[in-house]
C-alpha cells in the first residue's frame, strides 16, 4: 500500500501481531515483540500441526516501503521490510545521527483509543532500564501515523529455544525474566503477558543464553481501573493467573507476574501449560477453580525444589505466591546455588535430604534399584507408548483448538467490526492442520479431525465442523469435549434446518421435522446430556439448551440466566435467554392465538437479553441476526395488530446492519436484511403503513434482496426465493394501480426459476411462481393476447406443488383463480365457461372439505357466480340464479371475514349487474345503482390506490348516465361531476384499457345527451373516440372497445349534416360492430338496435 492511504484498522487482537516462521534457516530479528520472518513461504513441519500463535501472520508478499512516512527519512535510512503484524508492518532501518541499527514498527490504522493506548505503553516501557527488557528508543507520530523505535535483536522464543537447553540453563532464563520484571514492577507496570512466545532469547559469544522479556502491550500502571481497549479479557489464556481469568481487572498486580512466569516455567520445564481443557470456557473455569497437576507427575525427573518453587507461583490466591518477582528470582538462585528453597518448609528431614544430594555416590544404590525396577516395568510402558503419543497430541490439538477459540472469542469481543480477517486466519489455520494429516500417522487421525471440527465450530461453520467431529469419532477418538463439541454442532444444525422447513407446507412440513428430529435434534441431545457427566466449563448452559430444545422454556430461561451468572463473559448464555423468551413470544403470533399484548411482552423481554448479549459479543454476527430476525417479527406483528411498523422495521434494520458490519462477506445478515424488507415492502404495498411510499419501500427491497442473492451460496434457494418474492410485490402494485406488471413478472418468473433450480420441491416457490403466470395470464387476456400457455404453465406449478404435499392449500387457491381467470376470457369472447366453472366449483368444494373455516372458497364461489350471472345478462338469459349463488357466497365470506375488502367488491359487482338487468327491462336501476355506489365507495376508502374499484365504480356511472339520459334527465353538471371522478387516474399512463372504455362510453353518452339539445356532440365524440383508441392500442380486439366505437361512429353519422358524411361515418361504424361482433358474437345481441341503425344510414 502506498504512503498516503493509511491503513483501516483491522480489529481483533488485544495486542500487537507477530510474525512467525516454522523452523527458519536462520533464526529472524527480534524486534520488540515481533519475531519477523522473510516473505518468503513458509514450510511446516509434516510430524506435527503448525502451532505457533494465530496471530503470527506472514507478511504481506512484496511489501512496499513506500508505505513509510516521508517524516522518517530525515532521522533514518536503509530501511528494509521485516514482516508485518495485525495493527501494521516492523522495518529495519539506521538511525544515521546516532549510528545504529533499529527496528521501527509502524502502526497503520490504529483507532485513537487503542493507537494512544499503544504509543502510551511504549513509553511506559522505554522508563525500564534493564539489560533483559527490550529497549524503546522513541515513540510518537510521523505523517498521522504512529511509531514505535526500538532495539534490534536477533534470537528466538524460549518455547522454540527450550529444546535446546539444559534444565539449568531454564532456570537461569527465567530467573532473569524474574529479575526485569522486578524492575518493572518497581516502577510500577504489570506485564499482565508473560508466556514463553514473549521471551525471546539469544545466544552470546560465551555461548550463554540471554533473555529478553518482551511486548509490554498489555501493560498498565498498577492501581490503574480505568477499562482495557476492549473491555475483554486481556492476556494469553494458558497463561492467565485466575484473577485475570475472572475478569478482576482491579485485582491485578505484581504477584499476577508471578503467577505468569511460574506458568511459563511450568511450561518450560512439563511441556504443557498448567492448566488444559479442550475449549476456552471450560480453560478459564479451571483457571480459577482447578489445581493444577503437580510437574513432577508429568516429568519426574524435574527436582522436588524447582517443583516447590513453580507450585508456589501458582497459588490460586496472590497472597500465597511470591511476594515480588525478585523473591521468586532468588529463589531460583538458591536453587540453581543447591541451597534449601523457600518455597519448602524448613523440615529437619527436607535439610538433611538437600545436604544428601551433594553426595551422590552415597546414593548410587538406590539408583540402580530404580533402573532394576525400570526394566521390570519396560514391557508395560511400550504397551503405553500408543495411548501416550495420542495424549501428547491431544494436548498439543488442544492447545491450538483453545488458541482458535480464544482468538475468535476475542475477536468477537471486540467493538463492533468485521470478523471475517479473523475467521480467515483461523481458516489457514485449519488448512495447515488439514495438510498435516494428510502425512500424518494414523495415530493422529481422530485428534486431527477433532481439532478441524472445534475450528470450524468456532467459525460457526457447524455442517463443517460435524462432518469432522464424526470422523474423529469414527476413528476411535475420545476425547472429554468431544460430546460437548458434537452437541453443539448438531443443535446448530438442527436450528437450522428448521428453519429451512418454513418452505413446507402441512404433512410435508412435519414429515421434514420429524427427520431432522431423528438426524439432528436427538442425537444433540444425547451427546449434550453425555457432556454433561464430564467436567464441562458452563454446565447450567448445556442443561438450558437441552431444555430449551426438548421444549420447556421456563426451565432453559432459569438455566441460562444461571450460566450467565457464573460466567459473566458467556454471552451465549444471555443469547439463548433470548432465544427461549422469543420462543415464548412466537406462540402468541400464529393467527388462531394471535394476542399481541403478549407476544410483545416476550419480545420485549428477549430483545433486552440479545441487546445484553451483544453488548459483549460486539461483534459475533450470529446474535445480531437473532435481534434482525426478533424485530421482523416484531414488525409483522404491529402489523397485524395495525400497529405502527417503522419502529420495530427500523430496530431489525439496525440489528441487520450491525450483522453485516461483523461479517459482510457472509450472506446470513444480508439474507436476513433482504428478508426484512422484503416483509416491509409487502405491507407498505398493501397499504399497512398508509405514511410509508410503497415504489420506494419495494425499491430498496429489491436492492437488498439482490445483494442478498449475489452473496448466497451457491445452492441457497432463499436469497433467490426472497428476490422473486420482492418483484412480484411490485407485480401486485402495479396490478393494483392499473400500470405494466410485464417487466416486473418476467423478474419475477426468472427469480422463482433460480430458486426451484435449486430446491425443486420448494412448494412456496411453485406456489407464487403459479400466482406470477396468472398476472402475466391476466396481462395478456386484456391486451388480446392468447393466456392460455400462461395459464397452463401457472397450473402446472400449482398441480406439482399439490403432488407434492397434497395439503398445501395456497396452491390450491391459486390454481382456482387461474380457471376463474380462464372463465372471464371465456366470457368477455361470448362463451358460457360451462366446463372451466365446473372444475372451479369441484375445486372449491373440494377446499372447503379441507378448510371448513376459510373464507376463500366463498369468495371464489360468489366470484365464479358473478361470471356466470354476466354471461347470462349478455346472452339474454336469467342471471337471477347466479346472482342469488353470489349472494350466498358473499354472505358466507362476510361471515368469515367481516373486514374483508372484498366483501364491498362482491357487493359491489353483484348490484351493477342487477342495476344493468333493471335496465334492459326498462325499470328504474336507481336503488341498486345506490348500493353499487355503496360497496365500491367503501372499497375505494380502504383501498385508495386500487384501481380496479375506480373503473367499476365509472361503471357504474354510466348506468345511471344510460338511465338519465334515456328519460332526457340527465345533466352537464352529472356528467362533470363522472368525468372528473375518473379524470384524476390518468395522471400516468395505465395499462388497464377498461378505463378508457368506461370513459369513451361516457363521451358516447354525452354527446347523446348533447345531440338530443342540438348541442354540439363532435366535441364529445371526438373524445370519446381518443380514449378508445387508447384502450384499443392496447388490446386492438377488445370487444366492448369495439361496440363502444361503433356506437360513437354511429352518433357522428346521425349528427352529420350530409348525407355521405352520415354514409361514411355510419359504414365505419359498422366495420367496428364487425369487429367486436368477430370477438364476441353477443355483441350483436347486446347493440342490436345500433346495429340496424348503422346498417341503413350506409345503404
């Protein structure tokens, strides 16, 4: 990166990052704190996983030095890159006025809290003046960014260099260390770090070990309570002393340095830290509550004395430690002088027993008893060889599993950022114990996999990680956190597959559950109940999350609480408090026990858990999707509740973007985003949230939806389903307003397409994919286009999703409404839909054998009697019959669905037909032409924008307007006041010809009633005929388009002054009767009298 451009901070580290290398050719620079290796690859030893820290990050390939701040270059030269650690990059360089070589370290990116912090520190250990501390020459900023100058070193870790040492030599380092320390002490820092990877040592001239105690990063002025950067523990785990485990910030001191260092002697001398567990929370309990084995039982060749003295470092209280690093220190020179140690009771016995040890001869004998015995005991011991080789490397697998999950519990500890840097270094990780195996010997088989399973567990990445944990399984591998770690995974798993059943329906749905049950949710339960017999860090966690799975939440909300309360750092256990309260909520959310008051309780409840949860875990992403997810509902509930939705859509959109913050690569926060406003848009569109701006809302829907699907995985339906379901909200919007549904359905369509390439049985997507064709069907039918391929590819999405589960009843519906659609073409074209009605009505019936309680079929019932009843009235028949079906259905639906806008449209549509019938017969439509008014003016005032209550309303009108005007009763004053009822929706371009219909027939009439006063009707006629070929540009054979033309060309021929005027204008008018005739034979029946009319005005 150039200079210039500064670095983002890239979080997830309490302290500076180092750079490592497995075996160099040569041992690197040291340089204050970070051990450097070239950029070249790295090579890992084949016997073994890698193990050194995670956050030994290889440098960048080819660094740059142009990343340097000009400033430096008036103090410095020769710069040469060195490596490259988490907060920025280590440069050798030369301080040409003072002649020496230096490491500089530059800090890119660093947020001012923890940049100052930093640059603080530094200087904090520059006042240590001590032959084993590193130097700090200098700290400040150059350009904007922070620098630290420092000594050079070249060496190694004391946890690489101690294989080559002998035990004295050990002791000498560390009594050293003891010795720096002091000095710190006495200035008044704590280290609060001291693990073998922060001393470095090298090798002098006399070839004497010299050590280095480095990286003060986590240093604090003693009496200092002010907070950490992070507010998280603050140390290496295995290396805590308790207090520091506990979170006691306070409660550290010099003595906590003791503690450190004796467990990086413990380390030194055993192999092993002092305390191992197989994950972090099970580590940090014993910590604080479990004595460590003594060294001896591990190495009995360590002395007594050395034993004591590491021992007494270890003292779970502080006052029962070395008072002071210098007492420690000397201790280890009585030891290393052979006198009697402190750290051992003045005994008669213990005296004579040192002063016996400098006489060895005198105990030759009861050597060659012990090498007697040892061959004895040989044969038995190779016996051992195997399980001791697969103990080793389960301690060594689970020193890496414990440094994952703490790095990562630490990374998401921290403020709010993205995670995914630190879940790809655990991934390489992974990847590096992976290659391991594969030259691994079978021995190391199931620790391996077991390793890989707790990585991937932490990543959360549990499919992954159970196929791992299986295997180690499979290979024989018991391990005490293998049951725990498998639980785990498999009641992650089981969550998720759940949720992935709300894509079913009915008994597919509960043979799905029952499934994953028997996969996923027992087998949890078995191996979280047997993790239960071991020792296990949080055991109220496991015992609420059983009880939360096996359904009783008052009991898994205690347990939890519980586990919070013993383990204030868990915050998992504050998120499954939330999950078990949002459980609560959630069954008060289903329609037949909808009870908003309640469920809002829980949710309030759950959401303060989740809020408390993140809180300290800023940024795993995984509760701020639990809190997305909670205030969608939340969200969906206000509305069924005609509640206000922006505060709740607001909460689930801030919960949603902090998910993506922590993790934007990951498509689960996107997914969750895009789900969210996918619901918004829906209920703004249906006009739920009447302040809200349905393009807009659909818009932004669409946006996140479409993200969502870029980033879902390759087989994910969800993200696709989410996209086809937003775009077909616009469909039903504009539907609804009478605009082109065509570029919206295609999306649609191709959206729902992606989503079954990837699950083929995904019924929800067959089912709104059906209901996409039907718009597209509707389209077509009223732009004289052939719907009937539309139709049956609609159908046969609805059919496969009943074969597929037979009780899925919402495509059952839809396929109703594809035949009633198909029996309005039918009818609009001058047929009795005889055969389309009688598989509509079987259908029907059939639902209502199904859902006994459904207002649906009533209403499809009523509308397919509507349908019948306007063939009739056009046919000249008795549409009586029907009309009184439709009654009953509407009635019924009423009954069911009292609110129901359809109700006023059945009402509505049922009085125009008998106010049209009243009409032909010649007697007064006027009270139901009232009541038709009635049922649309209430439907047009729940639902404004929907256009197709407006259109038959102007219906309506030019009945009245046909009845006034036949009795010569009709008024300027009525027909301007229809004229701008209707003028209004022309305010943009509609797709929906039946309005320029209703308003060329209003024109027609109004010239009628002109030419009747002498008046002028040419005006009207002229405009009356440009609203037609509007409606005809859209759909060139609408039959009713056709007669209404035909009746206008036939109103110009009556009023025209000459008689080959009137001839042409009437032959005109005849060719358009021809034509709407071609389209509905009943044409002729319905304007006969014009007909004849026009037929002699163009002999």
């Amino acid at each position: 990166m150039k200079y210039g451009r500064l670095r983002r901070n890239e979080p997830g580290q309490t302290q500076d990052a180092t750079v490592g290398q497995a075996e160099p050719p040569r041992a690197p620079p040291i340089v204050g704190g970070e051990a450097t290796a070239p950029a070249s690859a790295v090579t890992p030893k084949l016997d073994a996983p890698r193990t050194e820290p995670l956050e030994n990050i290889p440098p960048d390939a080819g660094a740059e030095t142009s990343e340097i701040p000009p400033t430096l270059y008036s103090r410095f030269e020769a710069f040469e890159f060195l490596g490259r650690g988490g907060m920025g990059a280590v440069y050798k360089a030369r301080d040409f006025r003072l002649g020496r070589e230096v490491a500089i370290k530059l800090l890119f990116g660093a947020d001012p809290e923890l940049g100052g912090s930093m640059l603080r520190e530094a200087r904090s250990q520059a006042r240590i003046t001590h032959e084993n501390v590193c130097e700090v020459y200098e700290a400040g900023t150059a350009d904007h960014v922070r620098f630290i100058v420092m000594q050079l070193l070249h060496g190694e870790p004391l946890d690489k260099a101690r294989s080559a040492m002998t035990l004295e030599e050990k002791i000498r380092v560390v009594r050293q260390v003891a010795s720096a320390l002091h000095e710190a002490h006495r200035l008044g820092l704590v280290h609060r770090d001291v693990k073998p990877a922060n001393i470095m040592v090298e090798r002098g001239e006399d070839g004497a070990w010299k050590p280095y105690i480095m990286d003060f990063g986590l240093a604090r002025e003693m009496g200092d309570t002010g907070a950490t950067v992070t507010g998280a523990l603050m140390g290496t785990p295995s290396f805590m002393a308790p207090e520091q485990a506990a979170g006691k910030v306070r409660s550290l001191d010099r003595r906590t340095d003791v503690y450190c260092l004796g467990a990086t002697l413990y380390d030194v001398l055993a192999g092993r830290p002092p305390i191992v567990a197989d994950n972090l929370a099970a580590l940090l309990q014993g910590i604080v509550h479990d004595e460590p084995p003594a060294v001896r039982q591990i190495d009995r060749d360590v002395p007594q004395d050395l034993e004591a003295i590491v021992m007494k470092c270890l003292e779970k209280q502080p006052s029962a430690r070395y008072e002071s690093a210098k007492a420690l220190g000397d201790d280890l020179q009585r030891f290393l002088d052979g006198d009697p140690v402190e750290a051992r009771r003045q005994s008669l016995g213990y005296v004579l027993w040192k002063r016996a040890r400098r006489h060895k001869g005198k105990v030759a004998l009861a050597s060659v008893a012990l090498v007697v015995a040892a061959v004895l005991v040989g044969a038995w011991i190779r016996e051992r060889q195997r399980a001791a080789h697969q103990a080793t490397l389960s301690r060594e697998i689970g020193e890496s599993v414990k440094e994952m999950e703490f790095f990562l519990r630490n990374a998401y500890g921290l403020p709010l950022h993205d995670v995914d840097r630190e879940r790809r270094i655990v991934r390489e990780r992974l990847l590096t114990i992976a290659s391991w195996m594969d030259t691994a010997v079978e021995i190391s088989v199931g620790p391996g996999h077991y390793a890989l399973g707790c990585g991937y567990l932490a990543l959360q990445e549990h499919a992954e990680a159970l196929a791992h944990l299986k295997q180690a399984e499979a290979a024989g591998y018991r391990y005490v956190g293998l049951d725990y770690s498998m639980g785990m995974a498999l009641s992650e798993i089981y969550k998720n597959e759940l949720a992935d059943t709300k894509r079913m329906e009915g008994e597919r749905q509960k043979q799905r559950i029952a499934v994953i049950e028997a996969e996923y949710k027992l087998p949890a339960l078995v191996h979280l109940k047997a993790a239960l017999g071991g020792k296990i860090a949080a055991p109220a966690y496991v015992e609420g999350l059983i009880a939360y799975h096996e359904g009783r939440h008052e009991e898994a909300l205690a347990k939890a609480r519980e586990a919070f309360e013993k383990a204030p750092w868990l915050y998992e256990a504050r998120k499954l408090e939330g999950d078990v309260l949002f459980a609560m909520g959630r069954k008060y959310g289903h329609d037949a026990a909808f009870d908003h008051e309640k469920m809002s309780h829980w949710f309030g409840q759950a959401g303060e858990a989740y809020r408390a949860a993140a809180d300290i875990g800023s940024s795993d992403p995984a509760v701020h999707v639990a809190m997305c997810e909670l205030f969608t509902q939340e969200m969906n509930g206000a509305r069924a509740a005609q509640k206000p939705l922006r505060p709740s859509f607001a909460a689930a959109q801030e919960a949603c973007g902090r998910a993506i913050a922590a993790s934007p690569a990951t498509g689960l926060g996107h997914l969750q985003l895009a789900q969210l406003h996918s619901h918004f848009a829906w209920h703004v569109a249906v006009g739920d949230a009447p302040d809200e701006q349905p393009e807009v809302a659909i818009a932004k829907a669409i946006e996140h939806a479409e993200e969502a699907a870029r980033r879902s995985a390759e087989g994910e339906p969800m993200a696709w389903y989410i996209v086809a379901a937003v775009w077909r909200t616009r469909v039903l919007h504009a539907s609804d307003r009478g605009l082109d549904v065509v570029p919206a359905v295609d999306h649609a369509i191709s959206a729902y397409d992606e989503a079954l390439k990837r699950d083929p049985v995904f019924v929800w997507a067959l089912n709104e994919s059906c209901s996409a064709y039907y718009f597209r069907a509707q389209h077509e039918f009223m732009h004289g286009i052939d719907a009937r391929r539309s139709i049956e590819e609609g159908l046969r999405r609805c059919d496969k999703a009943v074969e597929i589960d037979p009780s899925f009843s919402y495509a059952k519906l839809t396929a109703i409404d594809h035949r009633l659609l198909l029996a309005e073409q039918m009818v609009a074209a001058g047929q009795f839909p005889r055969d389309v009605a009688q598989e509509a009505e079987t259908l029907i019936e059939a639902f209502l054998q199904q859902s006994p309680r459904s207002s649906v079929p009533h209403r499809f019932r009523a509308t397919l009697a509507l349908i019948e009843a306007t063939h009739l009235l056009e046919s000249g028949g008795d549409p009586t019959p029907a009309l009184l079906r439709a009654d009953a259905g509407t009635e019924e639906h009423a009954r069911l669905a009292p609110t129901s806008t359809h109700n006023h449209n059945l009402r509505g549509r049922a009085a125009t037909i008998r106010a049209q019938l009243h009409f032909e017969r010649g007697e007064d439509p006027s009270p139901w032409i009232l009541e038709a008014r009635d049922a649309f003016g209430k439907a047009m005032k729940a639902r404004p924008n929907d256009l197709k209550y407006r259109v038959w309303g102007a219906l309506v009108e030019t009945i009245a307007l046909r009845w006034a005007v036949q009795r010569d009763k009709a008024s300027d004053a009525e027909f301007d006041a229809v004229i701008a009822s209707v003028l209004p929706l022309l305010d943009v371009k509609r797709a929906e010809p039946r309005l320029y219909v209703a308003l060329g027939e209003i024109h027609e009439l109004r010239g009628r009633f002109r030419s009747g006063r002498d008046a002028d009707a040419e005006t009207e006629i002229a405009k009356g005929l440009g609203f037609l070929t509007q409606a005809l540009s859209m759909h060139p054979r609408m039959s009713s388009a056709l007669a209404c033309k035909g009746r206008l060309l036939l109103l110009r021929a009556t009023v025209a002054k000459g008689e080959s005027e009137a001839r042409e204008a009437a032959k005109m008018s005849l060719e358009a009767f021809s034509a709407a005739t071609r389209e509905n034979p009943l044409v002729e029946r319905m304007d006969r009298q014009a007909i004849e009319t026009a037929r002699r005005l163009a002999r």
